[in-house]
C-alpha cells in the first residue's frame, strides 16, 4: 500500500511552483523579444511584399515595351495608350493588360472619352483595328464600328430622305469602307450620316461622316458610340399609312385600312369592321412611295382591342422585299433620321 507523506509532497511542489516565478525583469525581456518577433515578422512581410510588387511592376512594363513593339504603334498611338491605361486598377502591375483584354480596353475607351473630349472616336477605333479587337460572336456586344464583320449588310440615311443599302467590304483604322448597293448619287464627302445594321441581338445604329468616295463605295468614320435602337430581329416603327387588305387568294373587293407599325417582320393593322381573325392569311397592298408599290401576303397571328387590331406576320416574304420595307421605313423614321 503507497503511503504518501503530505510535508515531502507539499515541499516538492512549493518548489516546483517557486521556480516558475517570474521576475519583473525576466517579464521585461520577455516582452521585449515577442516585441521583436512580431515586428521582423511585420518588417519581412513589407520587404517580401514591396520586392514582389517591384518584380510585378518591372514584368508588366517589359510586357507592355513588347506589345508597343509587337504592335509597332507610333508616338501618337503610345500616348493614346498610356492614357487609356491611366484607367486601369493597379494600373502599375496591370497595364499591360490594355493589350492582352478587349473587356479592359472597352471599359477603358469609354471612360476616356467620357473624361477626356479632345480625344477623337476614330483615333480609338483606328487603335482596336491594329489591336485586333474584334467581335468574339454575333451576340456579344458591340463597342465600336472597327468590331464589325466584314460583309455586313447595313443602310446608311442621309437626313430624312435620302437611303441606300450597303455593304461592309472592309474595316480599315481611319474608316469602314461600305459598297453601296445602288445606283443612286451616293452621299458626298463630309456628309453627316446615320447608318442602321441588324444582328442577331438586335437592332443598332450609330451618327458618323463621310471621309471619301472610291468609285461605289463610301468610306465612314469610325464612331464608338453604337446604340442599341431595337431588340427585335427585323426593325419596326410605328407609322400611320394606308393600306388596302383583302383575303389572300380570293377575288372579293380590297378595303381600306391603315398600318399602325410596320417592320420588317411584321405589322399591326386597323382591322377593318373586325372582319379579319386569328390564322387569316391577308394580301397587303400599299405603296412605299408614289411609284413604289408593295404587295405581299401575311398572316393574321392574333388580334387585340377587342378585335379591332389585327397583328400580322411577314414570315414568308421575299428577303428582297423585305428590304425595301426596312429601307422605307428607315428613311421615314424620325427618331433614326434626327
């Protein structure tokens, strides 16, 4: 059986706990190592940090010198850029970035030229064709006119007459060359203009100049304000102008109505005496100008205000004719023409 005697015990444990006994000195030294510590700990993390930043800053403007090379931009160009870059965040260790991301350089652009008006669209524009920049697919969106596809079908309106139908044959830095598609007098160098073009995600337009003429084909200054004018795929504008309907195929008399919209896709109608319904097919007649008549076939879709609407879908008209609805249209808008 263990006996433990509590006089020997106690001692030892007095004794244990008198060598843990700090002195106020010993305390002092203490403090001041973990002080020490602590502040080479702060001291390492600033070096490491600042040589770090040094070797960030130093491989984004070795970058930077190689895509001004790669690029071979001229003085003005450089300048352009370096005030672009003044736009992006961590500007020092990022702005090499002005070349390697569309997304940074869009963003940049449109900040500049909100801050900065002595800078010109079509110097930036000039800027992302040598850049590269261009439209990744025909939903993403659109900044400028130096992003668009070559061959693209577009109308340029010259105020609120005068239209033609064009298209895109070439995207060069100062311009985009545009073949028109008629045979009338094309509009002359300096005029102010308004091209529409269509794409998958809508309909836009934007305000230029003509720069020059080559024999048919126009060249337009680049612009970087493109607006969204419709989301719909062909273009419609409300419009009052009179029609004559009937039943499509049958001999019985035309009446007498009115468009209330009109595009490229389709149209509402005054729905004469409620007569026509849902699923008709209607033969349209109208003239788009005094010898210019239309005559196309729709289909009644659905009919609103108690009946008195009739909505009508072109989804089987010539492209041709087609056309020469949005043309007409165009030139008769007064919120594209202005």
């Amino acid at each position: 059986m263990l006996i433990l005697d509590e006089n020997k015990l106690s001692s030892f444990l007095g004794s244990i706990a008198q060598g843990l006994v700090i002195s106020p000195f010993q305390l002092f030294l203490l403090i001041l190592f973990l002080a020490a510590f602590i502040f080479f700990l702060i001291w390492f993390y600033r070096h490491q940090h600042k040589k770090v930043l040094s070797l960030k800053i130093k491989y984004s403007q070795k970058l930077y010198d190689k895509y001004i090379d790669k690029f071979q931009l001229n003085p003005s160009e450089t300048e352009l850029i370096e005030k672009l870059t003044t736009f992006i965040r961590d500007r020092d260790t990022s702005k090499h970035q002005i070349f390697a991301s569309q997304r940074i350089f869009n963003l940049c652009a449109s900040k500049l030229l909100a801050a900065d008006s002595s800078v010109s669209q079509s110097a930036i524009a000039a800027l992302r064709v040598k850049l590269g920049f261009t439209l990744k697919d025909r939903e993403s969106n659109i900044h400028s006119t130096a992003e668009l596809p070559e061959k693209l079908k577009l109308y340029v309106l010259q105020g609120k007459l005068r239209r033609f139908k064009g298209t895109i044959t070439g995207i060069v830095p100062g311009a985009l060359a545009v073949r028109l598609e008629d045979d009338k007098i094309p509009p002359a160098s300096g005029s102010n203009i308004t091209v529409v073009f269509q794409r998958k995600n809508g309909i836009f337009s934007f305000r230029s100049h003509v720069i020059k003429l080559e024999g048919g084909t126009i060249y337009i200054a680049h612009s970087e304000q493109i607006k969204l004018t419709q989301k719909r795929k062909y273009y419609r504008k409300n419009i009052s102008l009179p029609l004559l309907i009937r039943v499509a195929g049958s001999s019985e008399k035309v009446v007498q109505s009115r468009f209330l919209d009109l595009g490229g896709g389709g149209a509402s109608i005054v729905n004469p005496e409620k007569r026509f319904k849902q699923g008709d097919d209607v033969e349209l007649i109208f003239y788009i100008s005094r010898e210019e008549r239309i005559s196309i076939i729709g289909e009644v879709i659905r009919t609103s205000r108690n009946g008195d609407i009739m909505h009508v879908s072109f989804e089987t008209i010539r492209e041709s004719v087609r056309d020469r609805i949005i043309g007409f249209i165009l030139s008769y808008s007064e919120s594209v023409s202005k």
